[in-house]
C-alpha cells in the first residue's frame, strides 16, 4: 500500500528544557507584537509556543470562559482537537495526545452516547468533532469513540438532502448548503469511508464539492459565495441562481481546508482526487489576487477591501495559509504557495499576535460568528458581515493557527534526507491478519502493534513509504532505498508462513551489496522465525540468538530501559530509551556492535559492499512504545525513532525513477 509522502523535521523535545526556554523568552517580550517573525530559528519553534500557551489560557477543556456552565459538543473543539493530535503526531509528546483525549471522553458515556448531543437537530456543525473521535478508535480501540463515530455516520445517513443531493446545512436552514458544512462534514466522512471501507461514500464526498463548485463559484472572481439557497426562497438568495450575495472570507476558508483535509483520504485513482486537487488551485490563484498588499492576508469580505468598515480577518487568513502550506507539503501546489503561506503567516504574527505579561500568545482581529438568515435575520450583506463582533483567541482563528505553524515547520527542517528516497515494509515474511486486515507490524496499523507511527516518520522526512506483499526480486528492490523485514512468521502466527528461501537471501544480498540498506527487527524466542531469518542475517556476520533480555513485569519499565550509550549518532543527545524482551546478537566478519550492556551486543551494523545493515533482536519502535502514551516520560524512544529513521536514510541512495 502506497502513501502520499509527507516532508517534516524532528521536535527536539525535551519537555523541562522547552517549558524553561519558553518562559526565559518571553521575560523579553513586550505586549507589542512588533519583531515577532516566523523564520526565528531560535527554540522553542512557533509551534511549541502556540500550543504552550493555548494550554495556559485553557488548562482543563476547550471551552471559552463565558460558555463554561453551559458545555456542549461542538465544531470549535474538533478544530482543536484535531490540532492537538496532530501535535501530537508530531513531537511524540503526549500532553498534546492527553488533552485532545480528556476532551473527547468529558462527552462521550460509558455505553458510547454523545453528551448534548441530538441527532434530530440535523446541524451538520455536530459531525466535525468525528475525526478526533476516529483518531482515539484506532489509536485506543476502545469501542466507544466507534459507537459515538457510527452515531455521527447515522446522521448522515439520514440527513435532509436537496433535490441534488447536498447536504442541508442544519434542518432549521432548508435547502441551504453552505461553505462551512464542508469543513463541518467532509473530512469526517471521507476517513470513516476509508477505516470502514464504505468506497462508494467518495462519490456521494465528492458530489458535495460538486454542487458547491456548479452553484456557489463565480466565474468573474473565481471565489466562492458563502451560501445556496436551491429553492431560492431566502431573503439573501439571489432570485436567479440563489447564491448569497458576499464572499465571506472564513466560509471560503473553511472550504479550502476541507479540501487538503479530505484528500488526505480519497484515492487517488479516484475521479474526484484531481478534481479537488484543481479546486484547490484554481481558488489558491484566485485568492492571490485579493491578498492585501500591505498586509499581506484578507479581508472580511474578500474582494471589498476598499470599502471603509472593511478590515483584515484572521480566521480566514490563517485557514488560506494552512491550506496553502498544506497543499504544497502534500505535492498539490506549486511552492509560490508554501512562500506565500510563510509569508502571510509572519504577517498575523507581526500584526495580529501580542504576548501579555503573563506569557500569552493572543490571536486578534477574528470574527467570532458570521451566518445566513435565522432569527435575528443575517441577511448577506457587507454591512451585515462587517458588524459582527470580534473575539481575541477565537477557537476558529487560534486553531488554524496552530496548524500553519506545524506545516510550515514540517517543511522547514530534515526535509531533504529522504527526498526522492523509497522504503519498503515487508509484508510477505510478516503476514498476519486480523479480522479481514493485516496487522502487527505494518504501515497501516494504527493500534498498539502497528508501526504507523514509524511509517510516518520516515514520510516527515520526505521519504515516500511502500509496502511489498510478495517475496523480494531484484526489480522490487531496485525501487527501493530502505528495506525492512521484522518478525517473520511461525505457523502460530501464520498457518501457512512465507519462510526466507535461499534464493531471496542471495536477491536481498546482492542489493544490499549494491547500495542498498537493510534493516533486521527480530523478537525474543519463541515469537520469531528465527531458522531462515538467521541465514539471511549470517550472510552480513549477524546471529539473532533466540534469547530474551530486558523481562519487564507489568508497568515496570525501570526493567526494560537502556542508557549510557557510546559515542554514535543513533544516540545522539539521547539519554535513556525502552526496549523490552530483546534477543541479543553475535558478530563476525564486518559486523560491528552498536549497542552493548553487560557483555551482549543488542544492536549492530554490518557495511556489505556498497550498502548497509542494521539489526536489533526486536520490533523495539511498534506504536505501543513509540511514545510515551505508555511509557513514563523520561523514556526517549520517539527521539530515538527520529534518530534511526535519520541516520538510515542519510545511508540510503536516492532511486531515480522511470
């Protein structure tokens, strides 16, 4: 299975050190937001900052102060939530896994209901916090996030459709679609399609998209109207086409995120992946030529900069900006969009950012509400638009901010290692299913066993993942810069395993001695096919030798820890990392230890020819204990991960494809 890569950098996360220099910072930091740039190198990065003092100003819940007696499930907190995940994703640190699952499990009941939640209102605003409900079902598997998932897939189910098939946007606005449900909507639905296999819901995804783009795109400007009123029975609804009458700048906003959300999950051999990729362009293109030149971002209404009540919105900026550095990491924009994204992203925070003297990072300039019709009657208008009120640290502005700093950053460090650089997961020698689906081990699985989180990595710095599901030949591998096999089968894993033969040693072989590197991850006895992976191993001087170290009993993990590591960069800066239950290692020829404790070689490297190998007795970097969402917080496998996927790549030869 094939992944789109991803570009990205290392957080060098040391928490007590982060925590430190972020407070030493700001003692020279006045409430004047003058001199605050981006490209600062200094750390901690703009990301961590943000996050940090969101924390400050919402320590318990994401709930504004003047909401707090009334709490109800709503759009606001999936934002964030969906922005603490991918935090999360991306430092290992889990603070940030912690307080979007807190705030998850405040609405969600023991038997899986939604806490305020009413399915009869039909609000499609309700289904947006879905995807962070989907983030904990895979990660946790506890089977109340797919209960409460499946509640928000019954809404659509039954949700009131127009006579062409588009979603109402709430039951109270008949007939209306508008930009907004796309966001509240879509990205939900297409990863609930992909988890659970509903392949023809993308069609119903992209008729969405289609609708919005035949009734609410102007031709002459080339945005997007707010809202469509098919019947055109609104006040607001033009009498013709039934469009509202502005290009509200947030609506729009709201729209091109869902596009870089959703394309996350539509094939790309899907008839609709191109045709949100050129959406995606063609209101990128239009959008430049509204961008303030002084400010660099936009209006509250768009393309009414002139007009006096006008000013410069910071939602609507900041969702452009992400969708604009989103769209170029993920290979849809040309990189005019990425310097752009930079761009306007230092001007919000020269111009728009202040830091109080109590450390706050506050958002100004975001309106807090802007809508259609309802009571009293939002009627469209630019007067109407520009007379909602402002909020500082509005949700809707603070939440995409947070999210162009992480995808600003993950461009901005460590990208070029595995650019134009492949790596291959064996999933032929490690062939396990469970419940019609491969498991343990592989690039797919995001629960415990599965290596989803160490895929990633590899795509954070620009390599491109791929799985190989036969047994290697010379073609395969040939595509290949990085090669791993990890624990292959025994009849009690698998009834029929695919045992290395001779012949696959001596492809494996020659491709190693041709520039290519290998990486061995066996397991303790009795849970590997030690007989044939030991002969592959032997040709580079390495023995897995089908012992256990490092028992660790229950929560113990003092048992499974190892530290003070010699003088090389897979341990640099490291101090203390995890692995349990390790076969240890016996070397000769070239093969070089790595990693010893106590007159045992754990980890070694064997140079064979132009190429390389790595091995270790164990999975060791599974999701389980990638992080620290199990282990205590001393423990540095995520760094350590980091570490491995840097040092492999930096060995690797980049393929030239045909």
């Amino acid at each position: 299975m094939n992944y789109k890569k991803r570009t990205g950098y290392i957080f060098k996360m040391r928490t007590a050190k982060v925590i430190l220099a972020f407070a030493v910072s700001l003692i020279f930091v006045n409430c004047s937001s003058s001199g605050i740039n981006y490209s600062d190198d200094k750390e901690p990065r703009w990301s961590e900052k943000l996050f940090k003092s969101f924390l400050m100003l919402h320590p318990d819940s994401i709930i504004y102060k003047e909401e707090a007696k009334s709490r109800k499930w709503n759009y606001e907190q999936g934002l964030i939530e969906e922005a603490f995940f991918r935090m999360w994703d991306l430092t290992g640190d889990n603070v940030y896994f912690n307080y979007a699952k807190k705030n998850i499990d405040y609405y969600i009941k023991d038997n899986g209901t939604i806490l305020t939640y009413k399915s009869k209102d039909f609000n499609i605003d309700n289904v947006a916090p879905g995807s962070a409900l989907l983030h904990l079902y895979v990660i946790t598997k506890d089977n109340r996030y797919k209960i409460a998932s499946d509640t928000l897939r019954a809404q659509l189910k039954n949700h009131p459709r127009n006579s062409k098939g588009g979603f109402w946007h709430k039951k109270i606005y008949p007939e209306q679609m508008w930009l907004d449900g796309l966001y509240m909507c879509e990205p939900f639905y297409a990863k609930y399609s992909q988890m659970f296999n509903e392949q023809n819901s993308f069609d119903d995804i992209i008729r969405q998209y289609e609708l919005v783009k035949e009734n609410m795109l102007d031709s002459k400007t080339g945005l997007y109207y707010h809202g469509w009123d098919e019947s055109k029975q609104q006040k607001w609804a033009n009498p013709v086409n039934g469009t509202s009458p502005n290009f509200w700048g947030r609506s729009i906003g709201w729209l091109m995120m869902s596009i870089v959300d959703v394309l996350d999950f539509i094939p790309e051999e899907h008839y609709g992946h191109k045709l949100l990729v050129d959406m995606l362009n063609e209101l990128s293109a239009s959008l430049l030529k509204f961008r303030d030149e002084k400010t660099k971002l936009w209006y509250q209404v768009v393309d009414k900069g002139e007009l006096e009540g006008n000013y410069i919105e910071t939602s609507g900026s900041l969702m452009f900006t992400y969708s604009f550095a989103k769209g170029f990491n993920k290979g849809y924009l040309d990189k005019r969009y990425f310097d752009t994204a930079k761009e306007s992203f230092n001007s919000a925070l020269k111009n728009f950012v202040t830091i109080d003297k109590d450390g706050i990072i506050n958002l100004n300039n975001t309106v807090s509400v802007s809508g259609l019709g309802g009571n009293p009657y939002r009627d469209g208008s630019f007067k109407y638009y520009i007379s909602e009120p402002i909020r500082v640290n509005d949700f809707k502005g603070y939440g995409p901010l947070l999210l162009t700093a992480m995808e600003l950053e993950k461009n901005d460090l460590n990208n070029k290692v595995g650019k134009g650089k492949t790596v291959a997961l064996d999933y032929f020698y490690n062939n396990e299913w469970k419940d019609g689906k491969r498991f343990h081990y592989v690039w797919e699985d995001e629960a415990f066993s599965g290596f989803a989180e160490l895929g990633r990595t590899f795509s954070e710095f620009g390599a491109e993942i791929i799985s190989l599901q036969n047994a290697p030949t010379m073609n395969d591998l040939n595509k290949c810069s990085v090669y791993i096999i990890v624990d292959p089968d025994t009849p009690k894993e698998t009834e029929k395993p695919n045992y290395i033969a001779t012949s696959e040693i001596d492809v494996i072989a020659g491709w190693v001695n041709s520039g290519g590197v290998l990486m061995l991850m066996a397991n303790d006895s009795g849970n590997c096919e030690f007989t044939n992976f030991n002969r592959l191993a032997e040709k580079f001087g390495i023995h897995f030798n089908e012992d256990r170290n490092n028992l660790v009993e229950g929560k113990k993990f003092e048992m499974g820890k190892f530290d003070n590591f010699p003088d090389h960069p897979l341990f640099d800066g490291l101090n203390k990392i995890y692995v349990k239950e390790i076969s240890s290692l016996s070397l000769n020829e070239n093969a070089q230890p790595i990693l010893e404790r106590g007159g045992k070689i754990y980890m070694a490297g064997s140079k064979f020819g132009k190429g390389y190998v790595f091995a270790i007795g164990d999975p060791w970097l599974y999701n389980e204990y990638f992080d620290n969402r199990k282990l205590t917080s001393d423990f540095e496998n995520y760094l350590a991960a980091n570490s491995l996927v840097k040092w492999l790549l930096e060995k690797a030869t980049v393929i030239i494809k045909n």
